[in-house]
C-alpha cells in the first residue's frame, strides 16, 4: 500500500530533523521525506495539516494479559489501546499466566500479536523459572524465540548469589537483564513511606527499598560487566545512585512511568485505589527529581507502566486492591504535558518515547525492527500522526483498554492522535 502523508510538521528526534513536508510510504517502508518522486502514486493522502508526524512511540512496560486471559481477548484490546495512544512498538513483562519462560510460550504469544496487525510486540523473558528465583532459564533458547531481555518483573530476586550467576550468564552472551530495583523484605508494602502512610495507616515503602537494590545491582555489574536496565524508578536517591554509576561508564540504563513524573503520594487522596501502584508515588522532591533527570537524560525513557487492572481488581479497600493502571493511551499526551510543564521542549518528550527507548533495546531488535524510533527513509514504517493542540479529557469509560482505572482520569491533556501506522499498514485512525 501506498500511503503520502501531506504538509505536516515532520519530527524526528534521533536526527534532529524538524521540518514541515510530505512523507512517502510504500511496501511498508519509507521510500521518501520531503523530496517525493513526481512519478509517486499513493493509494491513500492523509493531510497531516497543524500536525505532526512522528516515529511512533515505544512503549517499554506494557502488561498485554496474554498468555492468560485469551477468553477475554485482551491481546487484542490492549493493542487497540497502544496503537490509539499513537505506541506502534511494545515491550511486555514476563509475570503472564503461565510465565512467560518456555519458547513455546514466546512464539505463541509473537504469532499472535503478528496475526493482529497492530503494535509490534517485544517480550521480556523470565530470569528464572516461573520467577521462582532459583534455576536460571534457558536465555538462548528464549531469545532464539523473540525475547529481547530477560526480567523479575515485580517479583525481587532476593538471592543475590542468584542474581550473580544471572548477571554472568547474560553478559557472556550480551543480554540486558531488566530489573525493577525492589528489596525483597523492604518493599512489603503498599504506599511510600512517609507522613501520608503514616497519617492513613497504611504500611510503607522506604526510599531505602530501591536504593539498597540498585547499589547491589551497580555492584554485581562491576563484577560481571553485565548490561542492565532499570525498571522504574521512583526516587530521588535512586537516581542518584545512577548518575554515579552512568559517571563511571557502567552499561546502565533506566526508565521512570508517567505516574511518577506527574503524580506524588498526595494523589492518592482518600484511598483512591486508581493510585494504588508499584512502584507507589512518592513525595514532590521525588518527583522534581524524577523530571530533571529525565530531561538531563540520566532517566533514558519515559514508560506508561501499563498494566490494566478490572472492576473487582480496584473495587477493595486501598490495601488490598490490585497495584497497577492503564496508561498507554496516555503516554504521549503525558509526554507533551511534561514538556510544556518543565519547558524541555517537543524533541526531548519525543525522545523519551521514541528514539530513546528504541536505543536500549538496541541490539535486541536486529534485523526485525532497526530503524524503531526513528523516521528514516528505507526504515519501517511505523509512525504517528497527531495533533500537538488538540486537548482532550481522559474519560475512563472511552478508553479502548480492558483496564479502566488511571490516576489521570478527568486530565485533559495535549496530543489528540489522528492515526498510527505500522509497517506501513493503517493501524489507527480517529
């Protein structure tokens, strides 16, 4: 198919390319960015006028409820979602049902998510079998599969003999270990520690949670010269461990999720459980910490942390309800309001949904899907059409998910996506 994109402002922030043009896309690819042939015959125009085109995002934490729940579809609900919020790749956790630590497993999952035609789909592998955290997984075997690292998920490695052996294991054949930093008898809680866990009668979660974890982590990879990303993180400490070890040349990268940069543990109000999260939200030097570092670039990638939870899942009393929320509906639009916010400016907010998320996958991705993040002609073509001006309401009930329940709900926020397309295939249009 055959596809011109007319007089939009194209971005791309890889290259820094930022000019208003027409982008030609043919048998899935970019065939051109501005100097379109005259001979070019598209079978479909999108006038992109007052919007602009972009790579579409990558979205590196993105819960798709398969294997697990096929009866209810939710593979195909979630990549509605992801492909409405203008994401056209997705990275996913291996906490599935079952674990997502056998082949087999893998390349149901990726046959599946083909078949649909919508985000491209990138799982994580289990470290251990069924995150168990005692017998490594057969990580050859997995990412022969199409698994493009090997994670925990939310379940802490508390042996660090373990960890050891895993960090080795990787590193000898180049994987990146994905960790969410979490002390394994630290982190038994259900919001942070501090005045307000106090005040509710909540059990909390000290800062010392995650810093603990990230100094062993940094100290297992001088051991071991393992590469690994960090999952989330919710601290002002936390990230100041990393700016240390990034400091040192370490193979150290880190994201932080939407809810973090935009929300403190004063959100969660009175015992809202939209704001019942892991990591849970923290306090305001957290999260001005969290915003200054992912515009420095010591947090590499902004994530929605997706994790769709259901009616009888949030319906309990705030300790007891399911930690997580929808989010990739919103990852743009969170990126954007960040930006106007802190005034880093457009490129950096699509950087760190883009270009920069795709630069930690890196290798991973191989042939499959090189030219990720990026608009470059011969590359996929995988992009996004959006309207930077349009605002619009989160209403949860509109939200194409499984999971209706975010923190954002009643947000209006920029970025109204016209419509997303992957490998050259209309994916989504309003």
């Amino acid at each position: 198919m055959k596809i011109l994109i007319k007089g939009g402002r194209v971005m791309d922030p890889a290259s820094g390319f930022d000019q208003v043009c027409d982008v030609a896309l043919q048998e899935g690819n970019i065939a051109a960015i501005d100097n379109i042939p005259d001979n070019f015959s598209p079978d479909k125009t999108i006038d992109a006028s007052s919007c602009i085109v972009a790579p579409g995002l990558v979205d590196l934490a993105v819960r798709l409820g398969e294997p697990g729940h096929e009866h209810a579809h939710r593979l195909e609900s979630e990549l509605a979602a992801a492909v409405a919020g203008g994401v056209t790749s997705v990275v996913c956790p291996p906490d599935t049902d079952p674990v997502l630590d056998e082949p087999g497993l893998v390349e149901m999952l990726k046959y599946r998510a083909e078949k649909l035609h919508r985000s491209r789909v990138y799982p994580l592998g289990a470290l251990t079998r069924a995150l168990a955290g005692e017998v490594l997984t057969e990580m050859v075997e997995l990412t022969q599969a199409g698994c493009v690292g090997f994670s925990q998920a939310e379940v802490p490695l508390g042996n660090t003999q373990v960890l050891l052996r895993a960090l080795q294991y990787a590193s000898t054949f180049g994987y990146t270990v994905w960790l969410r930093p979490q002390d394994r008898d630290l982190g038994d809680g259900v919001v942070a520690s501090g005045p307000l866990a106090t005040r509710m009668g909540l059990s909390g979660i000290p800062v010392a949670a995650e810093t603990i974890a990230v100094h062993t982590i940094v100290e297992l990879m001088r051991a071991t010269g393992a590469r690994v990303h960090l999952c989330r993180l919710s601290s002002a400490a936390g990230i100041d461990v990393v700016r240390t070890a990034k400091a040192e040349g370490l193979e150290l990268t880190c994201d932080v999720s939407i809810h973090s940069l935009h929300l403190t543990d004063i959100d969660i109000g009175y015992f809202d459980s939209r704001a019942r999260l892991n990591p849970p939200l923290r306090q305001q030097r957290d999260r001005d910490a969290i915003g200054a570092a992912l515009a420095d670039g010591t947090i590499d990638a902004l994530v929605s942390d997706h994790t769709p939870v259901d009616e009888d899942g949030k319906t309990l009393p705030f300790a007891e309800s399911v930690p997580g929320a929808t989010g990739v509906e919103l990852l743009l639009g969170l990126a954007f309001k960040w930006a106007r916010l802190s005034g880093v400016g457009l490129a950096r907010a699509l950087a760190v949904v883009t270009c920069e998320p795709a630069r930690i996958l890196g290798g991973a991705l191989g042939s499959l899907q090189p030219s990720a993040g990026r608009l470059v002609v011969g590359g996929a073509a995988d992009l996004c059409v959006f309207d930077p001006n349009a605002e619009w309401m989160v209403n949860a009930q509109s939200l194409r998910s499984h999971g209706k329940h975010t923190p954002f709900s009643g947000y209006e926020l920029p970025c109204s996506v016209r419509c997303t397309i992957v490998g050259g295939q209309l994916a989504f249009e309003a």
